[in-house]
C-alpha cells in the first residue's frame, strides 16, 4: 500500500482519519502492516500490500476463486483483444481522454481487467474488490505506479467522500445481496461534476427460460472447486452443441443460451478456439457461481439514479443494462 493513499483512506465505520502502525515497507510500499482508526481505534490489516476492510470469508469467495484460477484470462494485454477496452467504453459511453490524469474508482475490480484499460488512459486508480480476487488485480497491475488496490465492502466503502472523478461498477451490483443499497453507495464517492457508470443484468422475460436459472439453486450451493470441476468436464461437450445452434439463421444467437455453457464466439470471433474454451469455462462458472443473481429493469435503475440527485442521467440496454449520470 502506498503512504498515499492515506490522503482518501478513512474508517469504514466512523468515517474519520486512518494511522499506518506496525508497518513492513518493501519496494517503497507498505507491505503488511495495520491501519488505525484515530477515533474508534479499531484496526484493519494490510496483508501482502493490500488494505483489507473486509472479513477472509464472504458471500463472494467464488469470485476470489474465480479470478485467482484465471487471473490473466480476460485482460486485453492477455487475449492481444480489446475486449476489456471496447466493454469500458461501450458501457460509460467516456471518451479515454476525459480519464487523463483523474482519479477513478473501480468497484468490483476482479483481476483487474478494466482497471488495466482505465491506466492505459493515464489515470490514477484505485481498484476495489470484496473478494480475494485483489490478490489477482495486484499481481496483474502492481506494476503500475498509478494503481492502488483495496480489499473493501461495497455497502462500507473506506474512502472519504468526494474522493473521486469518476466511479464505475461493471458486472458486478446483481451480485449483491442488496442491489439498491450498493448502487447508492456509489455516487457519494463523487467529486462535484464527478461522472459515474454502471452496468447490470437486464431483467427479461427470457431468463425465465434460461436454465442458467433453472439451475443456480443447486450450483450456487456447490463447492467452488466441485463446480470448477464438474464445469471443465461438461464445457468440450456443450460448447460445439452451442456452437452449433448459434449457426442458425435469425434465431441462432439467442437459442444458443438453451445450451447451460457460455459460448463468446459468435460475440468475439477473434479469439482463438482454445481462448474460447478458456473464456466459456471462465464464464459458465461465473454464471452458476456466485451467491447472488439479481437482474434488474431498465425502470428501476432509472429510478435509482434519480434517487441519489444525479444529473444527465442515461439508462439504456446494451447487451447488458446500463446506466450513467453526473453528481
């Protein structure tokens, strides 16, 4: 953890002021150490150069299984792909110039694959995730003198309000068991005219007939590694039925989802056969996984971004649903 980034840190309870103690520095970072709240005193750790705000186990330990498995599978600089690049831009509908030299936050980072385009802009970032997927972003971004990674809660976020140019959170808020109360945790971390973005699952009529949903009562229940498991063995079998289907003409794209795999190759089609493999084991996990699965309407989201007093508000369906505004 850079010294740095003490000017934004604060408690996640009280809000008041953090002191560095018991502080190991390699490399001109602290490496392990504690934060002190100089209020309530209580203590958060900073364990291999991460600030964790949050407890080891949580509701998304898959995500901290998931992104530690594929760790470089979905960055750009990984795939030679601007996949990651073209979703950021396509989602916020920001210019990579607006980003030059601003602060950014990241909610929901994972192993960083939009926190590695953010950087390419020459902005300072600051990447967040409640699970151990941290480990990952860090091993992925350290590198960069530009980026900072913070182990935290959504719900209870340790930065001083008003910290921040711009904050995107892409993929992750249906994740969350209370989808609402995380999305408003998010514009408060806005400097005045700062910009913010987020994406979610559409709530459609067709995920009703989706057996991503028919099935998720038993997956998210298993083991991560069983599932991991029982997905690399299933994933050569379904995914040339997909791949199949999706050849179809008109219908094909979409009764593609019939088949419970992630097929990316009518979406990506520069990927590689053995990427699309990589990316459909990477996916299908996702999609059973994670605890929480919470779509929402394009209403609802509207109705938040109203909610918090944003401005210029846009909601719009992209593939996924997506919103912005400015505070």
């Amino acid at each position: 953890m850079k010294r740095e980034l003490l000017d934004i840190l604060c408690c996640p309870d009280c809000l008041n002021d953090l002191r560095v103690v018991c502080a190991e520095e390699s490399l001109g970072e602290i490496e392990n150490g504690e934060l002190q709240c100089i209020a309530c005193s209580r203590t958060y750790p900073i364990i291999r150069f991460i600030p964790r705000f949050v407890p080891a186990k949580n509701y998304a330990g898959n995500f901290g299984f998931q992104w530690n498995r594929f760790r470089k599978t979905q960055l750009d600089s990984h795939t030679g792909v601007a996949i990651s690049r073209e979703r950021l831009f396509f989602s916020t509908e920001w210019k990579p110039e607006e980003l030059c030299g601003k602060s950014v936050l990241d909610v929901g980072c994972g192993a960083g694959r939009f926190a590695e385009v953010t950087l390419s802009t020459g902005a300072r970032v600051v990447a967040v995730d409640y699970s151990s997927a941290v480990e990952a972003c860090y091993a992925n971004l350290s590198p960069n003198s530009r980026v900072d990674v913070v182990q935290a809660d959504i719900y209870h976020l340790p930065f001083r309000r008003g910290s921040f140019d711009f904050v995107y959170c892409l993929g992750v808020l249906q994740h969350t068991p209370d989808v609402r109360g995380a999305f408003m945790s998010l514009p408060e971390q806005l400097k005045p005219g700062g910009k913010i973005a987020v994406d979610v699952y559409p709530a459609v009529v067709l995920n009703y007939l989706w057996p991503k949903y028919w099935l998720r009562p038993i997956t998210k229940r298993m083991n991560p590694q069983t599932l991991l498991r029982a997905v690399e063995r299933l994933v050569p079998w379904m995914l040339p039925v997909s791949a199949m289907l999706a050849k179809i003409p008109v219908i094909g794209r979409r009764l593609r989802y019939a088949v419970p795999v992630v097929n990316h190759a009518p979406d990506y089609p520069a990927l590689s056969p053995a990427q699309i493999t990589e990316w459909a084991v990477l996916n299908t996990f996702d999609m059973f996984g994670p605890a929480y699965d919470q779509p929402q309407s394009t209403a609802t989201l509207d109705r938040w971004f109203r909610e918090a007093a944003l401005r210029e508000v846009k909601v719009y369906r992209r593939g996924h649903l997506c919103g912005h505004g400015v505070r």
